[in-house]
C-alpha cells in the first residue's frame, strides 16, 4: 500500500501523520478526543498494523483506520 502509516506524532493541536509516499499530513487533534484527553506518554505508545493501514493504542484503547482518515474530507463552506 503506498499510503500506509509510518509514523505518528503530536504537539499541543495537531496529530501528524507520516505516510510510506513520503507525505505528511496533519489533522486537528480535537478530531480524536480520547488522543487529545490523553498524556504525551499514552500518546506516544502506539502501535501500527502490518498493513500500515490502522493504528492502535493499547493504554487509552482508541485505534484509527488510516485509509478513512486520509478520505474525510469535512465540510467547507457554512451557512
């Protein structure tokens, strides 16, 4: 899959996304409230999947399907 996950990490608003293409992305971290209610070391312990396409951590149990993170796209125009 040339659009797995790599490498995760965070500071005080965003979760940063590595992919395997060699992109970077990045996602507001009050998408995830558990991840943003968590420490920096809950945060930090986290697992991905052979595949690369979901990641997981274990302590807070919050898991994240790469694939449909990188298909959200949310709304851009307000009424």
């Amino acid at each position: 899959m040339d659009r797995g996950a790599v490498s995760v990490h965070f500071d005080s608003r965003y979760l940063f996304l590595d992919l395997s293409d060699g992109r970077a992305v990045q996602f507001p971290l009050d998408w995830f409230p558990i991840l943003q209610a968590a420490t920096l070391a809950e945060r930090g312990h986290f697992a991905i999947s052979l595949d690369r396409q979901q990641l997981f951590w274990p302590e807070i149990d919050e898991d994240i399907n790469v694939p449909a993170l990188l298909s959200y796209q949310p709304e851009t125009g307000r009424q």
